[in-house]
C-alpha cells in the first residue's frame, strides 16, 4: 500500500502528471500575459481559451523528427533532456504545497529542503551547459560559455535572497518558514527587497527576456538548442515550464507566505501565488529587451548582490531585534 | 581560442541571404568577412530587354520595401531623358507617396532593431501602428507593396478630398505614436543599454568609407540627397535633416525616429500645397540617345540610377547603386572589436536590403573555397553533367 500511495505521489500527483499539466496551464498563461502586453491575441485556437496550446505544441514536437548531429556525443546528448527533466521534477516534490504535515517530516519535507530545492534548481543550468557542449555546434558552444558565465552573475544574489527569510524564520525546512510567516504576516514586508531580487534572478535561471542570452535567436540562432529537435527539444521545453512552475513555487513558499489551509485551500494559494509570480515574470519578459552577457554579470554584482546582502543585513537586525 | 561563426547565408537574425563571417575570439569580434551573391536576379541586364514603361514595374521589383524609391529614381532618369516636364500635382502626390514609403521603412526598421535586441514588444507595437501606413497606401495605390503609381510623365492615379482627409487623419495617429517611440527608444533602459556606444562610426570614417542615409546622418555627417541637392518637389517643402552626434547606434535610431516626424511635416505640406490640374503627360516611346544619373533620397539613403539610352525604346544600360551597397564597408569597420550580441544590432542598423545591392554572384567551391568565374553556359553543362553522373535518388528512404 506505502508502495503504491509512493508510486501515485511520484507518477499522479505531485509527481509527473499533475507537473506536467500545470506546467502547460503555467505556460499557456505565460504566453497569454506576454501576448496581450503586445497587443497580441496568444493562444486562441486550440481548446477553450488557446488552454490546450502548449500541450498541442509538446505532442507535436514529440512527434517531429529527431537529429542527433554526427560529431555529438550521443550518449551524453540523449540522455540529458531526460536527466533534467527529472531534476526539476524532483524539486517539484518538495514543494510544501503537499506536505505541509509540520509535525511530520517525510522523506519530501524535511530540514534544510530549502537548500535542496535550490541546488536541484541550479543542476538544469549545469545540464543545459552540458547539452550546448555536446552537440558540437559553434552556436551551441558559445550559448554554453553563455550559460555558465550567467550563472555566476544570478547564482549567489538567489541563494542570498532566498536563504535570508529562512534565516528570519530560524529554520531550513520549506513547510516550517511558511509556517512562521503565516503566524507574522507582516514580517514578510521586511523580504520585499529580496522577492524583488529573487524575481530577477528566477527570471535569468529561466533564461528569459532581458536574460534569454543563451539562445538569443538574433545572435546565435537557437544557442543551446540549436542541434536538439523532435523528443529532445520537447523535453527541454518541459524541463523549462516545471522548472518555472517550482521556482515560483518557491518564491510563494518563502516571499509570499506559503500555501496555509491544508490540502485544498493550500493548493489554491498554491496556483494564485504562482500565477502571481509568473505574472510578474512576464511583465519583466514583455518589458525588457535582451541585455548584453557582460551587462548581465556586471548588473548582477553591482546591483543584485548587493541589495541581497543588504536583504540579509536587513534580516540579521531585525532577528536582533524581535528576539 | 579564436573561432569562426557563420551569420547567414541563413540566419534568424537576417531576412534575406547575405554571409557575414565572424572571426571571434570568445565574444569579441576580430575579423569580418562580407560575402554577397547569394541574391543576385540578373535586373540590370533584365532591363535592356524591355521597353521604358515596362522597366517601370521591373525595377520597382528590385526591392519590397523601397519599391517607390527604386521606381522613382528610375522614372526621374527616363523623364529627364525624355525631356518631359510632369504636371506639378503628378509630382506633388509621386513625393507625397515617396514620403508615406518612408514612414513605413522607418516604422518597419524600428521594429527590426527592437526584434534584434530581443525586446518583442517594441517591435509588436511599432509594426502594429505601421499597418496605419500601410491602409494609407494601399488607399492612395490599391497596393500594400509595389504601389505601381509612377508612370512616365507622372502618375497613375488621383486623390480625391476624402482621401487627402483619411491621410490628414492617419498623420495625426502616426506622429502621437511615434513620439512615444522616441521616448521609447531613447529612454528604456535595457534598450539604450544594448544600443548606447554599439557600432561606433566616427565622422570621419563616414567620409572616407562614404556611407550613406541614417547611418552617415547619426554620425553628424548631414547628407540628404532632398535637402543638397532638391530633386523635383523637395524645394517646395519646408524640413530639417535629421542627425545625431552619437556615432552608434542609438544615434541610428534617433535619427530615424527624428525622420520619421520630419516626414509626417511634409507630408501634411503637399497635402497643403496639392495644386489642381493633370496628374500625368504623355510620355514619347523613345529617348534620345544620351545618358543621366538620377539621385533619389531612399529611407535608407542615397540611391542612384545611371541610365544610357541609344535611340530606342529600351534603355542601353541602367545601373543601380542601392544605398546598402554603400553602406556596407562601413558595416565592417563597425563590427570589429564588437561582441557577438551586436552583431545583429549592428547590421540591422544600416537597415541592410540584401535583394537590392546584389550585383554579382562568386562562386566558390565548397570543398576548396576557391574562387572563380564561369561562363553560363560552362555552369549549364557542368550542372548537367552533374545530373547525368549522380545516382539516381527516386523513391529514396529517408531515414527517421
């Protein structure tokens, strides 16, 4: 029984399925956002709404042909979309939208599962490099120089201004933080400069518009992608909406107060606070244009990181202070 | 580690086949090699074929976006050949045509640089309020594209008073979204950032790679074939040339943007000043023997057409120097010493229309990069010796 009730956490829900549906829902309210900020329709054929558009789009690239370029490493090349797939999904676990027992830690909620959301979240990066390495392509080189150039811009302003409530809240653990939140909801005011640092640097991990440089198109046609089609690249698309549907979840989860009411009214705080940070994503992604790489690491170390750590001096006195 | 990066002959960033070569050395540019030929239509000796008036609509076909300039430069030429005055408001709604051209050019450039910088919303904006010049023209012409409103002696069709109000009424939404860009453009910060100090091209490299159009007027060099030297109409009217100091390509697009408001004023000007009469005179069918060159002030710059005639009804010779021709030894000097993500940027900035400066075709060969010249008739028997020695590839499988 444990066995199966593991197997439908892993495969139903959380696990792959309800992702993978909510991840197209995210993305299809991504695309609708950006669209309409560009005086643009967005979806609006497939399903009600254009709701089923990015699961049309997934199958459909299921379905193309796929390209493993001669001088690849085949093995390393195949196998990585399925690595982070699994990654990110697996970081989607310990999201506590569905383990918010306090008093029970699991296997998915445990102490310092902060920390373990956001090292998963970092692996995709370290994957994406070693996809743009293998495929030997000039593009896909330089996307991948780009890749790990930008990770030492976003990487230490996220872990700073995530980590800082955390330290408020005097614990690791997810469901824990939120807890204490819920209890002082005014003391989330004090993280607002660190959710605005964390959106920014969410909005590079997820390689978007101003930081989409990686594959920007204009330049180096699909950068990363450039030599993956067909089930590959559909993968790689998957991998990117869950993992924008766990880094918003995260933000909630720490920003914005965690998903309190149990089951139900915790999963609708769930999907209001993730859409509200995905919102927020693509108002940054429709308002911006695509900065230089250099701009971006010199942005990220003269602006970023220093308000993160002023976000954790911040925090640091203000622990002083209440206790 | 130095490498080569091939921009094009397909690319995303470009519409159109051209090869730009990229030496880098991680994300700085070393070398740049410009290899044209990739588009090459044969037009010029298309033209010697064909009669005065039929050429008309030929070399309207150079290009998609500047046809007007193309076909007036050309029916400037064979009217001065001719000796044929136009009656003045022929020549008031020809220019007032060239104007709308450029509105749209500049509007459809805008967008191009904001798509190549990665900021899709400017782009969506900018080519969403272009579809107001574009019903404009399709009004005045009957055609979004090749107006065909040029004829020998004038033009081919009238405006009538509800027209000229529908174009009083479109200037108006154009110049209040325009001033928006400008802000825009000049003042979004991740914008400016990507644009501010990109491309740099002093005066003084302008004179002597002689460049043309918006990318010799952002580096304070003032040329503008309708001010210097007023052809037809343009003396009538009342305009600045647009310029800017900065050297780069946001002085680019400044320049442009300044531009696009110094035409919504002529505009409303030869809308003012449109004279009753005739639209157009008869044309002869033949020109005098004799030769002219005829300079026209394209959204892009200077574009020149050389014309012979022999007597007869087709032209001898007619060249044609399109303003991206010239443009671009200076595009090279521009991107070197530049990064990767200004490449495109930068080559957007002289707003590149690759259909219309291809003159010539190099073959090369792809094993050896050896160049040469072929007769057409050597290329012709060799492709068919190709095809009689290649096997046979019908009902081929092709591998999933």
């Amino acid at each position: 029984m444990a066995a199966l009730r593991t197997l439908l956490y892993l495969v139903i829900y959380p696990g792959l399925l309800f992702l993978f549906v909510y991840s197209t829902f995210c993305e299809w309210f991504d695309r609708k956002v950006y669209a309409r900020l560009q005086n643009r329709m967005g979806p609006t054929h497939t399903g009600r709404f254009g709701l089923l558009q990015p699961i049309a789009d997934f199958v459909k690239l299921l379905a193309k042909e796929d390209v493993v370029p001669e001088a690849a490493d085949k093995r390393l090349f195949t196998v990585l979309p399925i690595i982070g797939l699994a990654i990110v999904s697996t970081a989607g676990l310990l999201l506590p939208v569905w383990n918010f027992d306090l008093a029970a830690p699991g296997f998915t909620s445990f102490s310092g599962d902060i920390i373990v959301v956001l090292y998963l979240l970092s692996l995709p990066t370290l994957i994406l490099f070693l996809a743009a390495w293998s495929s030997t392509n000039p593009f896909s080189t330089i996307g991948g120089a780009r890749v790990l150039t930008m990770l030492f811009g976003y990487e230490v302003p996220l872990f700073l201004a995530v980590l800082s409530p955390a330290i408020l809240a005097d614990s690791w653990r997810l469901a824990e933080i939120a807890a204490f939140y819920q209890q002082k909801p005014l003391l989330l005011l004090t993280n607002l400069l660190g959710f605005i640092v964390a959106v920014i640097a969410v909005q590079a991990k997820l390689e978007r518009t101003p930081f989409d440089i990686p594959h920007a198109e204009t330049e180096i046609v699909g950068g990363t992608f450039t030599e993956y089609s067909g089930k590959k690249l559909a993968l790689f698309r998957l991998t990117f909406d869950i993992e924008m549907v766990v880094s918003s979840g995260l933000l909630a989860a720490v920003f914005l107060g965690g998903f309190p009411g149990g089951a139900v009214v915790g999963f609708l705080h769930f999907v209001v606070k993730t859409l509200f940070v995905i919102f927020l994503l693509s108002l940054l992604r429709a308002l911006t244009a695509r900065i230089r790489i250099d701009q971006v690491v010199s942005f990220a170390w003269k602006y970023l990181a220093p308000l993160a750590v002023l976000q954790l001096l911040v925090t640091i006195l203000l622990k002083g202070l209440l206790s | 580690m130095s490498f080569q990066i091939p921009i094009g002959p397909q690319h995303p960033a470009l519409k159109e086949p051209i090869s730009l070569r990229m030496t880098v050395e991680g994300e700085v540019i070393t070398d740049v090699d410009i290899r044209l030929g990739y588009n090459h239509r044969g037009i010029e000796k298309l033209a010697e074929e064909k009669s005065w008036l039929q050429n008309i609509y030929l070399v309207e076909r150079i290009c998609g976006i500047c046809s007007h300039s193309h076909a007036t430069c050309y029916v400037q030429g064979v009217e001065k050949l001719m000796e044929l005055v136009p009656p003045k408001r022929g020549m008031f709604i020809r220019y007032l045509v060239s104007e709308l051209e450029r509105i749209h050019s500049h509007l459809l450039w805008l967008g191009v640089a904001g798509h190549e910088a990665g900021f899709d919303s400017f782009f969506m904006y900018t080519w969403r309020d272009r579809e107001v010049v574009m019903d404009l023209l399709e009004m005045i012409s009957g055609n979004r594209v090749h107006y065909a409103i040029n004829t020998i002696g004038g033009v081919r069709r009238d405006l009538d008073a509800g027209q000229i109000a529908k174009i009083r009424e479109g200037l108006v939404v154009l110049r209040k979204r325009s001033e928006y860009y400008f802000h825009i453009g000049a003042n979004e910060p991740s914008f400016v950032g990507r644009i501010a100090g990109v491309g740099i091209l002093p005066k003084e490299k302008v004179i002597a790679l002689c460049a043309v159009g918006p990318t010799a007027r952002a580096s304070g060099w003032a040329r503008d074939v309708r001010k210097e030297d007023p052809y037809a109409v343009y003396d009538e009217v009342d305009f600045k040339v647009a310029t800017a100091d900065s050297c780069d390509v946001l002085g680019r697009v400044v320049v442009r943007v300044k531009e696009l408001l110094e035409s919504y004023k002529i505009c409303e000007q030869f809308l003012d000043k449109l004279p009753p009469g005739d639209i157009a005179v008869k044309a002869p069918r033949k020109a005098k023997p004799g030769e002219v060159v005829s300079r026209y002030e394209a959204p892009r710059g200077e574009n020149i057409h050389y014309i012979k005639a022999n007597g007869t009804d087709k032209p001898e010779r007619l060249k044609v120097r399109a303003p991206t021709l010239a443009n671009y030894p200076a595009t090279v000097e521009m991107l070197r010493k530049g990064f990767i993500a200004d490449i495109p940027l930068i080559f957007a900035a002289i707003d590149p229309c690759i259909c219309c400066a291809e003159r010539t075709v190099t073959l090369i060969a792809a094993g050896s990069g050896e160049e040469s010249v072929v007769r057409m008739s050597d290329l012709r028997r060799r492709a068919i010796a190709r095809h009689q020695n290649a096997p046979v590839k019908r009902n081929a499988v092709w591998p999933l």
